[in-house]
C-alpha cells in the first residue's frame, strides 16, 4: 500500500469546488495519488460538473448530507493509499504543498498528522491550529481570535509570527489535514457523532491518546475561503456547532457539559 488519497467533502460549494479541483490538476502532487470527493447531497450541480470536467476523480454521492465526519469516513473507506490528505471543497492548493506535508511527516515518524498555514483570499492567515479544547483554551482562543480580527497590534505580530513556525500541537485543522492511513484506522476514523465542528479537535485527540504526535507546518501554504457552505443555512450551521460542542464536551469534559447545557438553554439557544 502506497500513494496519497485526496478526500473531499463537498456541500453546496460547486465554484469553489470547481477552483480547488482545478489548483490539484494544475499542479499536481509528485507522490502518486488520486482524488475522491464525496458530496453530501448538494443541489447546485456540484456532482455533475466533476463528473463532466474531471473524469478521473472519483465522485460519489453521499445520497444526502451525511456532516464532516461520516462523509469523511466515507472517503476514506473507498481508498487505499498510505496516505489520507482531507481537504475542504473551499481551498486552493499551491504547487509543492501536498509533497511537503509528506515530507514533514516521513521526516517526523512520532508523528500521525500534519497540517499547513491556512490563508485567506487576503492572505491574511487563520488560527488553525492549537491547544486542546477546554473552557479556559477555548476562552483564551476565542478572545486571540476576536482581537486578531479587529487587528489589534501585539496579538497579530504574535500570530502572524507563530503560524510561520513547524511545531507539534495539540489539533489542526480539518480543512487541510494530511495523515497516516494506519494512524486513521488506529484510532477508528473520525468520531461520527460529530456531524461538523470540532471532528478534528477531536480526532487529533485520538491520535495523542494513541501517543502518536500532531504537527503544524508553518512553511506550507494552502489558501482557505472559509464559510462557503455555511452561508447556503447559517442557522442550520449554528445548530450544528452548538451541538457538536456539547457532543465534545460531554466526550471530553463531562462536568463541564452540564454548565454548557445550562449556559445554553439560559439564552435559548440548546439545540432541539
């Protein structure tokens, strides 16, 4: 078993789609590879136009919206490569970028998964990497995050200098994330109770539990317009955050689910 499976999840992003697929075949992988995207019942035609304009990518209907994890799994389960890179339908790939998160992670054998510096249509890069989620973790990143886009002075020097830097962390981001077939298998994909948000906090999770290492790759580049598919039903979106955060913390932090329950149903936002 060798090679590199492409997997992407796609829902209602069809032009993006169409500019992430056309990045991949402009400038292709060295390492033999091949590219899979499942798509979770979208109704823009996005399955149609791979089919038409990319005969060789494997296109399989999900036959609905499975979420992140499950469509995900899917994917997976259809290939048979060494290598997994999971990569969202709203991305653009640069020349180089996949082949060199391989190289990290041959260069790397503690570890089980990579992921790049993700970058906006500004160039303006994201937070996409951290410490593990908790309450006071997830409290310090929403605050950097907020203070980041209002570009405040010392906490954008301080991200726009850490994420140049390789390092092991506890997550990455799941809309670039390379990592080792059996490293996956390991620890049983990803964890489907997570239909979208915090799957691959979770996953990289697993992958540490396993003693296994995570690394973020700070001299790649992979550019990510966020929130395309969010947009068709952002209150569908917000539901489905709010409950893929109660499904984590009751998975990983089980006292401080009942608080966030509560918190939740006292502004009238608990998800039915």
């Amino acid at each position: 078993m060798s090679g590199l499976a492409i997997v992407i999840v796609s829902f209602n992003v069809r032009e993006d789609l169409a500019r992430a697929l056309g990045s991949l075949f402009a400038s292709p992988p060295a390492i033999a590879h091949e590219i899979v995207v499942v798509d979770n019942g979208s109704s823009d035609g996005s399955l149609e136009m791979v089919r038409s304009r990319w005969p060789s990518v494997r296109a399989i209907d999900a036959g609905g919206n499975l979420g992140f994890s499950k469509a995900n799994n899917l994917g997976i389960r259809e290939t048979r490569s060494e290598w997994v890179l999971l990569l969202n339908g709203d991305t653009e790939v640069p020349e180089g970028a996949i082949d060199a998160l391989v190289e990290e992670l041959r260069a790397h054998p503690e570890a089980a998964v990579a992921g790049p510096r993700l970058v906006d249509g500004a160039g303006r890069p994201e937070i996409s990497f951290g410490r593990m989620i908790g309450p006071f973790n997830e409290l310090r990143q929403k605050v950097k995050g907020r203070l980041y886009d209002a570009r405040w002075g010392p906490v954008r020097r301080r991200v726009e200098q850490s994420v140049r830097v390789s390092t092991e962390v506890d997550w990455v981001s799941g809309a670039c994330l390379l990592v080792r077939r059996s490293d996956a298998e390991a620890v049983g994909l990803f964890d489907e109770r997570f239909f979208l948000y915090t799957e691959d906090v979770d996953f990289c999770a697993s992958i540490r539990g396993l003693g296994r290492r995570v690394r973020f790759v700070g001299t790649v580049e992979v550019r990510h317009l966020r929130g395309r598919s969010r947009a068709h039903d952002p209150s569908a979106s917000r539901a489905a955050y709010r409950r893929s955060h109660l499904a984590f913390y009751a998975k990983h932090h089980p006292t401080w689910h009942r608080l966030l329950r509560w918190y939740l149903r006292a502004k009238g936002q608990l998800p039915g």
